[in-house]
C-alpha cells in the first residue's frame, strides 16, 4: 500500500448503538472502493470487520477493527467500533485516534441508547460528527419523523445533506441539498441525475434555509450576502460547512442502506470534503503512539500506532519513552481487518501496525533517542464489574495465567485481582457479557477453561462488649510437660482499621515479660481468620493482666497457646458480629432515571447522600452502598436506563451487618467448611 500525505488522510470511527448496521456500512464502502468483490454480511460471519471467532459465533462486534480505503486518491481509514457497552474500551482506543466520527442510526429503530452514549463521546472529545441513517431502504422508515427526533434529542445543529427520493413507497435515490439536484441509484452507489420529484420540495427548502444560515454564520460577510439575499458560491459553501463541521457546529445527516450499498459514494464524498485531515506535529522527527495491541495465536501479535509526526519507515529503531527501552521496530503493515499488509512507510496522521515489539504496550510513545515527546494513551472506563475465577481442570492454573496475560495486553479494561484474603482470584471488567467471552476466548484461543462464579465479600469480625476469660494450656506426656495460663480482657478498641491493640498490665510478675510476645502472637494469628466465620478479626483491645507460669513446663509455644484458646473463647462472649464493607457509590442517569434509580438502591440497603447535577439533562446520585449488594449493580442499571447509566463505587468503610445478613454469611461459612 502507497504512503499517503497527512492531508490525504482521514481517520474515522463509526460508532452507535449495538445492531445499528455500522460493519455493514464498512463492509459496503469497502465493496464500492473495490476491496472486495462481493459484499459479506455479519449475519454469514463473512464480513470483514468481524472476522474474530467469537464475533462470528455472536454476530456482533467485539473490537474494534480497522479497514482503510481509497476514495479517488484519499484514505480513509475507517474505525469499525464495537456499539455494545460491555467493549466501551474498544470505542476508547478508537476515539483516541479518530478525527472524525460517523454516528450510525438505523432508520426503523431510531435514536437508541448507543446513539446517545455514541454523541456524548463526540462531546467529550470534541469531535467533529455526520450522522449516517442507514436501513432507508425499509418500508416503514420515517426519514422526517426521524429528522426531527434527532433535532430534539441534539439540537439545530443537526442538518440535512440529503433528502430521500422514494418511488412506489421504494428509496430510489436522493436530492442533493447543497447543489439542488436528484440523484438516482443504479446499482450500489452508482448514480445517475435525475428531477427532483415534487413530494420532496418541502424537506428540501428547509433543509436548504438551514444549510444556508449555518453557512450565513461562519462570517459577517457571508451573514450580510444573506440577507441581501444574495447566492453563495459553492466555493463559500464548502468551506463555510468545513469549518463549521470541524467545530461541530453542523452535524451533517446522510441516507442510505448500508445492506443494498446506497449512499456509500456521498458518504465518503462527504468525509473527504468536510471530515478534517488529522492534526500533526510540525517536525521530521518520527514520533507515533500506540493505541491498541491486538494478540492472536495463529496471526501473532500486531501494536496499532498512529503516526504523530514524520515519516514512520520499516526497520527504524526507536526508543519507547515510557519504559525508557529501545524498540527495533521491524516491518511495517496496514492492517485491514485480519489481513497484515506490508508497506514501507506512513507519514503523519496515518495509522499503521507493528508486530512483535518486545517491550511496548497499548499507550506507549515511540519516539527517536532522547526525544522528550510523551502522548497521552487512549483512557478508557474503570471496570467495576468482577466475578470470582478459577480453572476447571486441576494443574492448568500456570495456563489459565498465561491466556488471560494475553488478554489483558489486548483490552484495557480487563483487570486481574488476587484476592489472598478469601483465597479467590477476581477478574474485572466492564460487564458480565465482557466476563463470559473472556472465559470462551480462553476455551478456543487457548484451551484452557475456567469456571466464573459469584465472588466472595471482604467481611470482617469484630465484637460489642467487654469480656474478661482465662485462657489456660497444659499438657504432660512425659518429661517436661506444657503449661500457659493467661487471664485476658477484650474490649472493643473503636478503631476498624487495625486488626487488634496489645497491652499488658502484669504485676508482680504473674507471666514473665519473656512470654508477652508469645502471647500477643497468640492473638496475632488468631485474628487472621474470626471465629464467627473464619473472616479477619478488626477493632480488638487484648489485655493481658495476670496468669500463671512453671518454672520447668512454661514455654513460649505453651502461652501462645494459652493465648489462643482464650481469643476464641473471649471473642464469642463479646457480643461479636460481622462488618460488611460499605462504599461509595456515583451513579450517573439522564434526570429521568433518578427516581427509578433511587428506589433500586433503597432495595438493595443503600442510602442516598445527595443528587447533583453533572451535565445537561443528567444527574449524579450519590449514595453508600453494601459492596455484596453491587454485585450485577452493572447488569441491573443497564435495564433500568436503557444502557445509558453509568457507576463508579470506592471502599469507604465497615459497618455491623444487620442480622439476617450475618446469619446469611455465617451459613454460608459453615456450607464451605463441610
């Protein structure tokens, strides 16, 4: 493949809702370009955006891929971004490199939440964005209807590029608004002109006035020929819309069918004209950001850069700035879709794949020795969704460790948590449907299984009351025998950080100071697994104040033991219960879910501290929680708002569980230990 310059360039990603038709849209843009020789359909797991297994098996994308074509001497390189929430991070990756969005909308399903959660991201990034109405070949499509909704959802800066020409209830072709002329579809995006039926004059005069007036907007001089009532030329008008596309002050909406590839040839008409070239670094010095790493067994595995500036050759050495390591670089690909195509170089703006480097990861910058250039990675969500793991077949945890280490290098939002203390290994993510392919990537790419399973909860043990016990060990069996006694008090020490306090108060020398330290190891231990429900012992006062020893049999095993018998026989006289960690929870909902939202966490034992509003149209409530009631939190508030909710929580504290959960956890402990 040719290098391209920077202005040559454009870097799109498609986003929207889940289902909205976005591979099939790349898949027709690559078949009118001429990738392909026929059009293959995700439904038939022969399309060229989804091509991994587990994308075939689900019929729906999973990653984000890549597939660049040429438009009349422009490349396109063109984002296909996964539109369910569980792959956000894919979406991330791709925004951190795209400099251009198409949001994706399928004309009989309409606004969804993808289509929202697809223009916040626009927002967030301050992305300029078209709006691409794919499925206009169906019957029932309300192209008006639709226009307006979209109008009310978004506000005037959305506006018409086309309007659909329809004969027999059948899309036949479009109406250019800018150049006022009708086109007819031949076969695919292949047209011809033709007259503008008069049942389209209406859409098109006010799809006209509004194209006009955003024009008439970009300049004092344009706004004055306006109400002089004077034309513009199409000169003016490209580059009014140009700029006011790249400060996304005008969405332009586009028509067509992905499916029959109608439309294909205005929509890249349209990104080449009006979608800005990418931004780059005014110097020859190589510089390029890794911005997705892709692992596969039987391909290998390929880091995704974005050049940042220069002139990116094969076989360049050049150091990673992150890890402070030299990169030999190797051969240089364009990947499109699974297929690894060596090219010699890319320049500024483009996006290319490297394979095998040693040291470099997803975020990292690569730039020449002693450069001082460092780029912001892709960010993506924080998981909070996790399930326990572990491997079905016994002796295949070394496996199950090497496929998953594999898997995080390729997604961001996976994580790995090793639970020491419930003897679990956690593994996080954005959502369960995320989990559960992990787990069957795992199975086919590597095969290896494990088992997902709900998590153990980090209680804790503590007690109420002041008790004061005796604690006494002896045994004689011959020779010197054993002996400990110890009398102790325990008391709540009113801090739930620390597992316990030690004093003494000896006098006259009951237990020789040599013992103390026997008998605070006594406690020591004992703390590390509760008596109530094997759960780690907080908030604990252990005094020692008198006792008994023998000259000959007193040793410190003898009193550490002495020590033992009475923690576990003063603990369960104290009153003692159980403390489950609480957290602090955001949620973030569109104002109407806030009620809804609400009521769920009075059901799930949360209290609500407060509501404050975050953005237009959305609210953070704030509340504390139970952690063992935000498990399938995720799940739940997907259904609730639609998939437009989101959540993040942090440890806050312990509290005294109430008593049917205690009798719940200690049930549950006795189930384990039979």
């Amino acid at each position: 493949m040719k290098a391209y310059d920077t202005k040559d360039i454009r870097n799109v990603v498609l986003m929207g809702h889940g289902g909205s038709g976005k591979s099939t849209i790349v898949e027709a843009l690559a078949y009118c370009t001429g990738i392909t020789t026929r059009m293959g359909k995700v439904a038939d797991g022969n399309s060229i955006s989804d091509y991994d297994k587990e994308e075939q098996k689900r019929q729906f994308s999973i990653s984000t891929s890549l597939i660049p074509v040429d438009y009349n001497g422009t490349k396109i390189n063109l984002l296909d971004a996964p539109g369910y929430f569980d792959f956000v991070g894919e979406v991330e990756e791709a925004l951190s490199v795209a400099d251009a969005a198409i949001i994706v909308v399928n004309a009989k399903a309409g606004i969804q939440p993808g289509t929202r959660k697809a223009w916040d991201f626009c927002e967030d990034y301050n992305l300029p964005r078209f709006i691409f109405i794919t499925g206009m070949d169906d019957a029932e499509a309300d192209f008006q209807g639709l226009l307006e909704n979209l109008s009310a959802e978004f506000g005037t800066k959305i506006s018409p590029l086309q309007v659909p020409i329809r004969e027999n209830g059948k899309l036949t072709g479009y109406v250019n608004v800018v150049k006022v002329g009708g086109r007819k579809w031949l076969e695919g995006s292949k047209k011809v002109e033709c007259e503008i039926p008069a049942d389209c004059n209406g859409a098109l005069e006010v799809a006209r006035n509004e194209i006009m007036e955003a024009v008439a907007e970009t300049s004092e001089e344009l706004m004055e020929k306006f109400f002089n009532g004077e034309e513009f030329t199409s000169e003016e008008i490209s580059a009014a819309l140009r700029s006011s596309v790249a400060t996304a002050d005008l969405v332009p909406v586009l028509i067509g069918s992905g499916i029959n590839a109608q439309g294909m040839d205005f929509l890249m008409q349209v990104i080449v004209k009006y979608a800005p070239a990418p931004q780059v670094e005014e110097t020859n010095d190589t510089s390029l950001v890794i911005w997705k790493t892709l692992v596969d067994p039987f391909i290998g595995k390929y880091s995704m850069f974005k050049v940042m500036s220069g002139t990116m050759k094969s076989d360049m050495t050049l150091m990673n700035v992150n890890k402070e390591t030299e990169e030999k670089c190797g051969k240089l690909f364009v990947l499109r879709g699974k297929e690894a195509i060596e090219t010699p170089e890319l320049k500024a703006g483009d996006i290319g794949a490297l394979s095998k480097l040693s040291v470099t990861s997803t975020g990292d910058t690569l730039a020449p020795k002693g450069s001082e250039i460092k780029y912001d990675g892709p960010q993506v969500e924080t998981p909070y969704t996790y399930l326990a793991y572990k491997a079905v077949n016994k002796g295949e945890d070394d496996k199950v460790a090497a496929g998953i280490s594999k898997l995080l290098e390729e997604d961001k939002t996976l994580r790995v948590v090793n639970d020491s203390e419930n003897r679990q290994s956690l593994l996080y993510g954005i959502g369960e449907q995320q989990l559960e392919i992990v787990k069957s990537k795992l199975e086919n790419r590597y095969k290896v299984k494990i088992e997902l399973s709900k998590p153990k909860f980090a209680y804790r043990e503590t007690i109420r009351k002041k008790v004061e016990v005796r604690g006494r060990h002896k045994k004689q069996s011959g020779g010197h025998g054993q002996f400990g006694d110890v009398l102790m008090e325990y008391e709540p020490s009113g801090d739930l950080t620390t597992p316990y306090v030690f004093e003494e108060k000896i006098f006259g020398g009951s237990v020789p100071k040599n013992f103390f330290p026997a008998v605070e190891k006594g406690i020591q231990e004992c703390v590390l697994k509760g008596p109530v429900a094997g759960y780690p012992v907080v908030g604990v006062k252990a005094t020692l104040t008198d006792g008994s020893y023998h000259p000959v049999d007193s040793n410190e095993m003898s009193f550490k033991m002495a020590s033992t018998l009475a923690f576990k026989d003063g603990f369960m006289k104290a009153s003692p219960v159980i403390l489950e960690p609480i957290a602090t929870l955001k949620v973030t909902v569109p104002d109407s879910f806030t009620g809804d939202v609400m009521g769920d966490l009075n059901k799930r034992r949360g209290r609500v501290l407060g509501m404050n509003a975050v953005k237009a149209g959305k609210t953070c409530v704030e509340a504390e929680i139970p952690m063992s009631e935000l498990f399938g939190y995720g799940t739940d508030l997907r259904s609730m708002t639609g998939g437009i909710g989101s959540f993040a929580y942090e440890f806050a504290r312990y509290e005294q569980a109430p008593q049917d959960v205690m009798d719940a956890v200690i049930a549950s402990a006795d189930k384990d230990e039979e």
